[in-house]
C-alpha cells in the first residue's frame, strides 16, 4: 500500500475510533437541562419544543432543556394534552381548549 494511502486509511480509522463512543446507540440517554420536572402530568411534542403542565402549569421546553413558562392558565385539571396544527389542545375538566402557541 502506499504511503499516502496508508495515511489516509489510518486516519479514517483514528477517526472511527475516536467517534465511536460519542455516537448514539439506541437505548442511551443523557440529562437534559436543569429544569424540576417531578410534577409533570402531561407532555407534548409540537413545532420543534415540548409543552409540559408541571404542577398546573404550561411551560414550553427546547432541545437544550431551556424552559419558559406560557400564559397564566391554571391547567391542574388537564387530563388530555395533543398538539395540532400549531397549537395545543387540551381537556380541562372536561372542556376542550386550543390554545395558542405562537
């Protein structure tokens, strides 16, 4: 084998073998945020974040586990959550709401 190809082919495997441990294989997992979520009833995914009602509350959520909390509603009594279409949909006590996302 030449020399040049040799290197090209070792540094392929370097490579391999130094990502190897950093990729994912199903069933890993890893901490996301900082965030309590113990109290968390429901949870959604829509448009690219997770909405989460923890302890009454509606918090959308990123991918890096930033959260921030989202209206006023005391959502206590949910006990359906889907998102649709942009928004969130909701059964509290026994009545359905859309709320607004955006």
């Amino acid at each position: 084998m030449k020399t040049r190809t040799r290197a090209i082919v070792t540094s392929i495997v370097l490579a391999l073998l130094v990502a190897a441990p950093a990729m994912a294989k199903p069933g890993d997992y890893a901490k996301v945020g900082d965030g309590d979520w113990r109290n968390t009833t429901l949870m959604a995914g829509l448009d690219g974040a997770l909405w989460l009602i923890d302890d009454g509350t509606l918090y959308r959520v990123d991918k890096t586990g930033k959260y921030t909390e989202v209206g006023d509603g005391d959502w206590r009594n949910t006990t359906l959550m889907a998102g649709l279409d942009g928004a969130l949909w909701l059964i509290d006590d026994g009545t359905l709401y859309k709320v607004n996302t955006k």
